[in-house]
C-alpha cells in the first residue's frame, strides 16, 4: 500500500475534522427544530422545560452559521456537475415527501390537487425549506466572492464592511430572518479564517472551546432576560444568526474543530447524507408526522422536574435517531440512484 506523506494525512485529518462538524452541526440542526416547534411554541410545556430548551438552544444555535463558514473557508467551486447534484438531492428529497405526504392525504381521504403536487416538486418550493435558495444563490455568486477574496485588501474590506452593516442592522431593526446577504457575510468570514491561518494554533484548542462555553453564556443570559422582560419564549430575536453573541459563538465553535486530529470511516460514510437529513425533516408536508406530533404527545405527560429533565432526554434521543434513519435511507436510496444515473451518463459520453 503506498504511503501517504504528511502533507497528505493533514490534509485528509482536516478533512475529517470539517465532515464530523457537518455531522455535529445537523444533529444541531434537529434540535433547533425541535426545540422551536415542540417546546418552546407549545403552550402545554412546563417552565421548567422551556428553560431547559433556552439553554440547550444556546450551545445548538451556532449549526447553520458553521455550516457556511466551511463553505467559505474551503471555497465553493462552482461546476455544472455540483449545481446538478445540489438540485438532484433537493428534488429527490422533495419527492420522497411528496410521496409520503400523499400516502397520509389518501389515509386520511383529503384531495390534494395535481396543480399543488408540482408546485412543492420544484427545487425552490418546498415549504420550510428556506435554506435551499439562499443557499444556492450563494453559489452563484462564489465565483465573484473567490475573485473578491484573492486580493486580500479587497477582501478585507468587503469583510469588515459588511459585519457592520449586520451588526448595525440589527441593532436598528433588530430579528429580520436569514438572506443572501447574511451567507455573503459569513463565507467572506470564513475565507478570512482560512488566510490567517487559525488552524495551525493547536495549542490553543482549549482556549477556543473555552470561548465558545463563555459565548454560549452571554447568549443564554441574554434569551433568558428577554423573555423574563415578558417577551414570548419562542421569540427568535436573541437567536438571531446575525447577533454578534451567535456569529461569535459560531467562529469559536468552528475555530475548534479546525484544532482538533479526527479521521475515521464512518465520518466519511454519513457526512454525504446530512443534507438530506435537513430536506428530509425539517420539509413542511411532513415535518408534523416526521417529529412534531410524535414529540408532543410525548412532553405532553410530563408535569414534574424529573419527568421534564427525562422526557427532554427522550427528544433528544429521538433526534438521534430519526437522524440515522434518514442516513440510512439515503446511503441505500438516493446515493445508489444518483450513482446509476451519473454511470450511465458516463457511459454514454463514452
């Protein structure tokens, strides 16, 4: 077997470092999700329980912020092939909830119209899926940000310019959703990491966790006091991905795992499918039978501290695997299908 030097396993550490945070930051993901939609906008949770989930949420809430700091700090490399994929696994996805979705409506005997059915089929349609769009708009644009990112005072300039203008955003207007604009933000952040070279201080490995616990802080204090000021529990506004308190939390969470030496099969063998794990949830015609309505009839028994502390457990459990589950079918699903279809178009350019 030849040897490989060690620039070469560096680089695939690194590489195993980047796939197990996609891993970690989807599960984040879940319950993001799980937290919003079945504690803390259920009227018939505990105190007790949506405190747990502030919390919770606090070290949680940096999942979609680290995943396009990869995006940045790796660059988007914009092909025909990559752009086709990204579509193929959204619309196969979408197409597994539609199925499902239909199967539930027939149970049920409710009409669903054909005019619907293909209008949630298209890549940009499926409802809850928001990031899909921002997202692919920001590959479109990647080429423009990488010529941007290779003169480094330009970079450097479009970078700090544009964190104010979020920053100062909300300040002024405070909780305004997620946009084109924000992903810009923080790929450029993330390009920024990757010229200063953030990853060679191993040294530093606990100071940065250390950082990200002490931001982790500042948010949960800043949520509780919202909501002791007598705003609703399920206001997004100290949860904000544009907050400075979450960018900054994101940043060390990412810095982090860039310190760390992990390289294993399995990270490589589930990291493809975390993806579909967010198209496949989180997807509106079936996300209340995928884990909203499971979750809830489950917290609803729960009235005392022990039961709120071990039904909260159980959620996460759930998320566990629910998660390995969507891996699951994907692995033997749409990978095999995708696999066939890109042969068979191979063999026919040959």
């Amino acid at each position: 077997m030849k040897r490989l030097s060690e620039q070469q396993i560096g680089s695939s550490q690194r590489q195993g470092n980047i796939e197990l945070l996609r891993i970690v930051c989807m599960l984040f993901v879940l319950i993001i999700h799980f937290n919003l939609n079945v504690i803390l906008r259920n009227e018939s949770t505990s105190v007790l329980m949506n405190n747990i989930a502030l919390v919770v949420n606090s070290f949680v809430i940096v999942a979609v912020n680290c995943f396009i700091l990869i995006s940045g700090y790796f660059s988007i490399r914009l092909r025909i092939k990559s752009l086709v994929s990204f579509l193929f696994q959204v619309v196969f996805c979408s197409f597994i909830a539609v199925v499902i979705f239909l199967l539930q409506k027939m149970s049920q005997h409710e009409p669903v119209t054909i005019g619907y059915v293909i209008w949630v089929l298209l890549p940009f349609n499926a409802p809850n899926l928001w990031f899909v769009p921002s997202y692919f708009m920001l590959m479109l644009v990647s080429p423009l940000l990488n010529l941007l990112c290779e003169r480094r005072w330009l970079h450097d300039i479009a970078l700090w310019s544009a964190l104010l203008c979020v920053f100062f955003c909300y300040g002024v207007y405070g909780y305004q959703g997620y946009s084109i604009y924000q992903f810009v933000v923080l790929y450029l952040l993330g390009r920024y990491i990757r010229l200063i070279k953030v990853e060679k201080l191993r040294l530093k490995r606990t100071l940065w966790f250390l950082l990200y616990l002490l931001s982790v802080a500042v948010t949960f204090v800043l949520a509780y006091s919202w909501v002791q000021r007598g705003h609703d529990v399920s206001d997004k506004m100290m949860y904000a991905y544009s907050s400075p308190w979450v960018m900054l939390s994101s940043v060390m969470f990412f810095i982090f795992f860039l310190t760390l030496n992990i390289n294993r099969r399995w990270i490589l063998l589930i990291s493809p499918s975390v993806f579909s794990v967010y198209l496949l949830h989180e997807n509106g015609l079936i996300n209340h039978l995928a884990y909203i309505n499971p979750l809830r009839s489950v917290i609803a028994d729960s009235h005392t501290c022990y039961s709120d502390m071990y039904m909260y457990l159980v959620v996460l459990l759930y998320g566990v695997v629910l998660f390995m589950l969507i891996v699951i079918f994907d692995r033997f699903s749409r990978l095999s299908i995708y696999n066939y279809l890109y042969s068979r178009f191979s063999l026919s350019r040959k």
